[in-house]
C-alpha cells in the first residue's frame, strides 16, 4: 500500500532473497504479483537481481501473464544465455476455412507441465505467396489488431522467407521510426532434379549488441541491404549465420533422423534442428512432429520466441522446389 515503503525494501540487500523465495513457492506468486509494478520488475530484472539465469528467466515469466508490455518483450528479446525454452506449436484445421488456413498457437512448457501461452499466427487468404500474421493475442490475429508483432513472407515458390516485426512497410509508411524491421531470413535449397531427401536450409538473424543479453537495436535492412541481399553478396559481417544439421539416413525406418532427445516422436520432412558452424553441437533451435497436428518446439540463445515460431512457420509451408 505504500509504494515509498516497498521500493525501500526492494532497494535493499534483503529483498534478493524475499523474491527468490516468493518465485520458488508457488503460493507468494499472486501476491507479489500484485503488490510489485511490472514497469518496476522489468528494472529489477535488469539492474538489481544479481539471481541466475533460470531464476530471472522465471521472474519474466511469471509477470508477462498479466502485462502486455512484459510479455511482447519476452517474446521479442534473445533467450536467456544457458537456458533451453521449451515449447509446443498447435495447429488448428477446424471451421471452414482452417483446412487451407489454419491457426497455429505456440506455448511454453513450464516445469510443471503447464503451459503458457506466446504466440499465435494464421496464414492471410488474399496472398499470393505465403503470409503469415503473428501476434501475442490468440482471438486477435487482424494486421491492424494491437496485439500484431510481426508476419512471414515468401517468394513464389516458397523457398526464401523473411520474418518482420510490426512495423509498417517502407513504402506505404513517412514516419521512419515505424518501419518495419527484419527479424530472420530462411532460405531452402532448391532441389532441381527432384531427388528426395531432407531439406537443406540456413537462417539469417541481425547481429545482436549484447548487454546481459538484451537486444538493443537492429538496423533497418530495406531494399538491397536486406538480409537476403546481403548473404548473397557475402556481406555477412553484422549477420548471424546458422544452417538445419544433416540427418543421417536409418536403414531400419528407412528414412533420415536426427537426435531430437525425446522431443519428437514422428518423422516428417518438416523436423530439423538449426545450428551454427562455429559449434555443431550447440543446438540453437529444433523443430519436430509429435502427432499431426502438435509440434515442439524448442530454442535457445541468441534466438528469441519470435525469431523461432517465425522460422517455424517457413517449415509448414508447402515448397514446390524443394521435395
């Protein structure tokens, strides 16, 4: 009740130790929840609580639920350094249109098997290449809705995708400090002589200025300074460049698998994990079947969950040149 009382306490060697508790006892989380301003945690995430990865990453959690700001920053932002997101991708064909324009939901699993909900994306009907609209709001996916935080799109043959945030687009838009940003680029191999096999791809993400993992800005890429254009003149030294890790072929299902931990249980051409040159065993995200309409999902550092569902998207995406 007394806000002066309360940043006091905060401010104070004692409350690392208050708040550590409060997030390992499910019972104090409603009450701190209310008591503390999100706009004051978001601080406290970043400048006061010397608590480690997983403890902070769960204090974000804990408060995006109820604050809209909180969540669209949870989702934008780069994963937590030395901490695996787990999520779930849900794809929805039900009504009469969802069978060629279905609704996908993302969720993060918690340790308790619960689930909360990030994001949700459906393809746009009136396009003539793959357009995904994405927002953080499940009953609003319009692209004048509130909740809107980014879209994919394709070429005509859906091989090369760009993920954007909400911005407005360069040419429809004169206020500059609105324009769209690029997010991630995908593209997929093309395959011309129709052999089949697993799909070969690489995913491009703007560099990343990192302080305590946060990303702080990334340049606008417009016309030929895209991230297409740029790593195909090999201008890659402010881009991230990550590509899906070979299957190996398996002569008893008689077909190419990868090493998912569980986390996958079918096989399917849309399974792959992405990760980087520099450590092929560093698992930046990975992408895979469990039933047919469920997906895991799970990524990592530098990664956000935006970034993620984004590249996601490009992989239920039908692609005529590829299989």
């Amino acid at each position: 009740k007394n806000p002066t009382t309360v940043n006091s306490f905060l401010a104070s060697s004692k409350s690392n130790n208050f708040i550590t508790h409060c997030l390992r006892n499910e019972g104090c989380n409603a009450r701190l929840a209310i008591r503390i301003s999100s706009s004051y945690i978001a601080q406290l995430v970043k400048t006061r609580m010397p608590l480690m990865n997983e403890v902070s990453s769960k204090l974000q959690l804990l408060y995006f639920t109820t604050d809209s700001t909180l969540h669209y920053r949870f989702v934008e932002a780069p994963g937590k350094r030395n901490v695996v997101y787990k999520c779930s991708i849900t794809r929805d064909k039900r009504g009469v249109d969802k069978g060629m324009y279905p609704t996908y939901y993302l969720h993060l699993e918690r340790e308790d098997k619960k689930k909360i909900f990030l994001l949700a994306a459906r393809r746009r009907k009136k396009s003539t290449t793959a357009n995904y609209l994405i927002s953080t709001d499940a009953t609003d996916l319009k692209r004048e809705g509130t909740a809107f935080v980014g879209k994919v799109r394709s070429n005509a043959i859906g091989t090369m995708f760009t993920l954007y945030d909400g911005g407005s687009n360069p040419r429809k838009s004169t206020i500059t400090s609105n324009i769209r940003q690029e997010l991630a680029a995908v593209i997929y191999e093309t395959n011309v002589l129709g052999f089949k096999g697993p799909r070969k791809m690489h995913v491009l993400i703007p560099g990343i200025y990192d302080f305590s993992s946060l990303k702080l800005l990334t340049l606008l890429l417009r016309c030929k300074n895209t991230l297409l254009e740029r790593y195909r003149q090999r201008r890659t030294e402010d881009i991230i460049v990550m590509q899906n890790k070979s299957p190996v072929w398996n002569e008893d299902s008689q077909s190419y698998v990868l090493n998912f931990h569980g986390r996958v249980t079918q096989a399917s051409v849309k399974n792959f994990q992405i990760i980087h040159d520099r450590d092929p065993d560093y698992i930046v995200m990975q992408f895979g079947r469990i039933s047919n309409e469920c997906f895991s999902m799970d990524f990592r550092y530098p990664l956000s969950a935006l970034q993620a569902f984004g590249i996601a998207m490009t992989s239920f995406h039908g692609k005529l040149a590829c299989e």
